[in-house]
C-alpha cells in the first residue's frame, strides 16, 4: 500500500501490530488480504512516530488501481486483487513450473 519506505520496513511495521486489518490485530507479514479488506492504524499505537511516518508518505505516492487509501480517515481498502501485469516483479513462471515438475 505504500505505508513503509521498503518491504523490510512494511513488514516491522506489521510485527510491531502498528496496523489492523478489518479492526483485529494482524503481527503476521505474510497474512493474505481479501477483497474488501480495511487497514486501519491501531488505535493504541495511532500516535506513535513510525505510523504517522507511514501515513505522511502514503500521501506523495500513486496507489495501484486495486488498493485505496483516504487519508483523512487513515483507512486503506482492498479494492480488488491484483493481476500478473500488475505485479512489478522478475518472475519467471517457467522457471517455478520445471522446478516443481521434477
């Protein structure tokens, strides 16, 4: 979503339970988001230093079509999943499907 400077730092932010995901408590960086999925910060740690970073950065970058985030209310929202084209990583999927072939 764009809340942390790197994935690194996104995934301190999660362990630390700086955010939640449809008002529960998420500290798993691998959690899988649905369709429809809010992310809020937590209330208890809304006024610390890292999560008010976080929001102040989201504001100067371009979400993906599939993801929004109003920052007035500090609420992000899974608008849909995200399709091949859409992920901006060098993956080889014929590389994956030999691999598990053998």
């Amino acid at each position: 979503m764009g809340l942390a400077p790197s994935r690194n730092a996104a995934r301190q932010l999660v362990r630390h339970k700086h955010f939640t995901v449809n008002g529960k408590k998420k500290d798993v960086p691998s959690y899988i988001l649905k369709q429809g999925d809010t992310i809020t910060p937590n209330p208890n740690k809304s006024k610390k230093k890292p999560v008010n970073e976080a929001i102040a950065n989201i504001k100067d970058q371009a979400l993906p079509e599939w993801l929004s985030f109003d920052a007035d209310s500090k609420k992000g929202v899974v608008q849909g999943m995200p399709t091949r084209e859409d992920v901006k990583l060098p993956i080889e999927e014929q590389l994956i499907v030999e691999l598990y072939s053998r």
